[in-house]
C-alpha cells in the first residue's frame, strides 16, 4: 500500500466519524468506501487490493 495525505474539509471529516462510529478507523473507512465506488464504477482492482483493503494501514484517526 501506499500512504496518501488528505487534507479534508470538517463536514467530510464529520460525516466519516458518522459512519465509521468508532467500529473501524478513519482510513479504514476511507479506503473500503473507495473500494465500493471504484467497483460501483465497473473499474477493476489490481490484484491482492481488495485483500490488502482489510489489513494494517496507517490510521487516520
């Protein structure tokens, strides 16, 4: 994985603590709701994404 800086208005930082609700972290959220859109948008994932979608990362929060 790579490590992307986001600088994110407070109403987008809001509604991800909304729908994360402290089940999973910030950039664990913001990575599997990118997975939904990019396969929403028939884009294929390269290989192993979507199993490493689920693992470590550097938390946002």
């Amino acid at each position: 994985m790579k490590r992307v800086q986001l600088q994110l208005p407070e109403a987008v930082v809001a509604w991800i603590d909304r729908n994360a609700d402290g089940i999973e972290s910030r950039a664990s959220f913001v990575r599997r709701t990118l997975v939904q859109v990019m396969r929403g948008d028939e884009r294929r994932l390269p290989p192993a994404s979507s199993d490493s979608i689920s693992s470590g990362g550097a938390s946002l929060r």
